[in-house]
C-alpha cells in the first residue's frame, strides 16, 4: 500500500489531494501507466509526464525509480523561482 499525493492542477484534474493505492508497480512509471489506465481524469492529469515531478517518500525522484519500501509518491508541477 503506497500513499499517492497529488498537488495544484494535478489534484485539480484528478479531484483528490490524496489516495491510497495498493500496487504492485516496480517503478514510478509502473505507477503512473496503472493510475493513468484507471479512468479519462488519471489519463488528463499523466498525459505529459515533462510537466510533472515526483517525490518519493520527500525526496526528489525520476519516473524509473523504484518503488521497493517507498510509502509515499507524491505527483506536483516544476516549481518556478520568482
């Protein structure tokens, strides 16, 4: 079982801050092609993965890191400075 964040417009088209989600994905994009295969609102949210980032449990990540003993992945935009 793996908490899944999702933050400003992906929490926005998915219409959750948060889920748990029970998985057997090995990688971050194992985990991103079973959410984006759940329904159209997972599909809009994953569609251009270069628009996202990933934090696994508050570390910054890339989408094929591994998921082994990972209890939280959390999906939000690039920050910008300003």
């Amino acid at each position: 079982m793996v908490d899944v964040l999702y933050f400003a417009w992906v929490r926005e088209r998915i219409g959750l801050p948060r889920e748990q989600i029970e998985t057997q994905a090995a990688t971050v994009n194992d985990l991103v092609a079973e959410l984006r295969a759940r329904e159209p609102r997972y599909e809009a949210a994953f569609a251009d993965l270069t628009a996202l980032r990933v934090a696994l449990d508050q570390e910054l990540a890339t989408f094929d890191s591994p998921l082994a003993d990972v209890r939280e992945v959390a999906f939000f935009p690039p920050m910008t400075g300003g």
